[in-house]
C-alpha cells in the first residue's frame, strides 16, 4: 500500500519479534556453505532515524527496542538481535529487515528485496548498495507477486519474509493466495510470515489473523507460530500484540525463539507475554 511507511513504527514490539526470527533463520541457512536466496516482500526503506518526525509521532521504538538496549541477554537469538542492532542504536537508527539481512550475507548466497512505494524503493536502494556486497538486488515491485515470479531459486535453498501493514483488509486474502502459490512451486521454503494480533477496536480485522495463519499452516511439513502480547485482548488497546508463523522451520528456532521472547518479556512491561504454538509436526502428515 502507497501510504504506509514503516518509519511510524520502527523499532516496535512487532519488528523484535519479526526481527530476531528473521535472523534465527538465516543463522540456521549459514550453518552449510552452501548458498541460499532470501526474498523478502515488504521492504520499506531499509534504515530508519530514530529521531525522525515520522518515527517520533508515535515513539513506538519505546515499546520494543528501546527498553532491550542495555540488556546484557541471556538468550543466544536476543543476543544475536541486539548484536545486530548494536552499531545502528550507536547512531539512533533502527535498521529494516532487508539491512540486517543484507549485513549476514556471505559471498555465495543473494537477496531480493521488493518495495512498491517509488520513494522508499529510492531510499532503500541506497541503503543497501553502502553495505552490499552485490548479491543483494532491490525491485520496486509488488512483493507478493515479484516472490511468485522469481520462485524457486537456484540452487532451490532459501527463505521467506512476508511483512505485509494489513492496513486493506485484503491483504489478508492476497497473503493466502500467495502462500498457496508459493508452496506449489517451492515446497522446501522456509517462511516467516509475520501478522498483528488486533482487540475488538480493530472492528472486523479482529481475528482474521489467527484464522489465516491456522489455514496456512498445513501447506509446509511443518509450522508453528510465536506470539508477543505487550497487552491483554481485554484491554481494547488496538494492536495488543503480533505473532509470526514460521513454515518449514529451522531446527531447534521454536527453543530459541522461546527464550529469547521470554527474556524480551521481562523488559517490556507487566502485561508482555509470549506463546509457543505447533500447528504442524511431522506425526501430523
């Protein structure tokens, strides 16, 4: 969608969740030397200033990042998160998934990064070509259908992020079909498909997410979801909190991830709690 920016919400409770599963994925693809691709379908402008007029409307960096910044972690993903975010919090930056994608990549493996907004496809482009190593190519397309066209890659080894705003309420059918799609043509990706967690005041967005993710989850061999609640349904506070379903997960992310979140809970609040959920194992098939 042309009018959502990411900037409003950088560094909120949602991109810690999204974030560090993002990058336990890609951990688990550098365990082999082999190369893999990454695609990732909402990009947004790849850095974001902290002091910015858009990122300090709303000061959502306050309900994520900021409260983890000096944490000494314990969890091996929240450290490798806060590793990642450490030379950018330095700057009052918050980067965007395709940079710290971008920053993991070795010589042999690839990105592609998809925007549809021209100006912070512009943006992006030049964020990524100052710590590229040219494997990672930014399309100003739309990111569900450039994933559609540009899976499987070869060699057939790599992942999914799938970050849509949900601001139409569309977008949650546009996401079913292309993950539908996806899994016909590339049934070994591993996916991350990040979605909001919405109270009542969200009118008829209000659970759409959880019915989605439960009709998708049974296209891989295997998934689970990871939630992080900053607040309770209960308390009507519009996006109380926000999950990813990971498909055909690494081994051993749903532990790591598991730690990590509750370790992340202990800093954001009385109310922050996390979930583990499997929707489907291996015994299932």
């Amino acid at each position: 969608m042309l009018s959502y920016k990411h900037a409003f919400h950088a560094g909120n409770h949602a991109d810690v969740i999204k974030h560090m599963c993002w990058l336990g994925v890609i951990n688990y693809l550098k365990k082999k030397e082999k190369p893999f691709t990454l695609f990732d379908t909402h990009s947004g402008a790849g850095c974001y200033p902290l002091n910015s007029e858009q990122t300090q409307k709303n000061r959502e960096y306050e309900s994520g990042i900021d409260p983890l910044a000096n944490v000494q972690p314990n969890a091996e993903l929240l450290k490798m998160y806060l590793d990642a975010m450490d030379f950018y919090w330095q700057q009052q930056q918050y980067p965007g998934s395709p940079l710290i994608a971008t920053r993991a990549l070795r010589p042999q493996d690839s990105a592609h990064y998809m925007e549809l907004h021209p100006n912070e496809a512009d943006i992006l482009t030049d964020v990524i070509r100052g710590v590229g190593m040219g494997n990672a190519h930014v399309h100003h397309r739309d990111g569900l259908e450039g994933l559609i066209a540009m899976t499987p890659p070869n060699p057939n080894r790599g992942a999914v992020l799938i970050d849509p705003p949900y601001e139409r309420f569309d977008e949650y059918r546009e996401v079913k079909e292309a993950v539908t799609k996806l899994f016909r043509r590339w049934q070994n990706a591993q996916l991350v498909l990040w979605y909001p967690l919405l109270s009542a005041r969200a009118d008829k967005k209000s659970g759409v997410s959880e019915v989605m993710i439960e009709a998708l989850a049974g296209m891989s061999k295997t998934a689970f979801s990871a939630e992080l609640h900053i607040d309770k349904k209960e308390n009507d506070t519009g996006m109380y909190g926000s999950g990813v379903l990971v498909m055909n997960p690494p081994w051993q992310l749903d532990v790591q991830l598991d730690a990590a979140l509750k370790e992340v809970c202990g800093h954001l609040g009385p109310n922050a709690i996390s979930k583990i959920r499997w929707l489907k194992q291996e015994s299932d098939q």
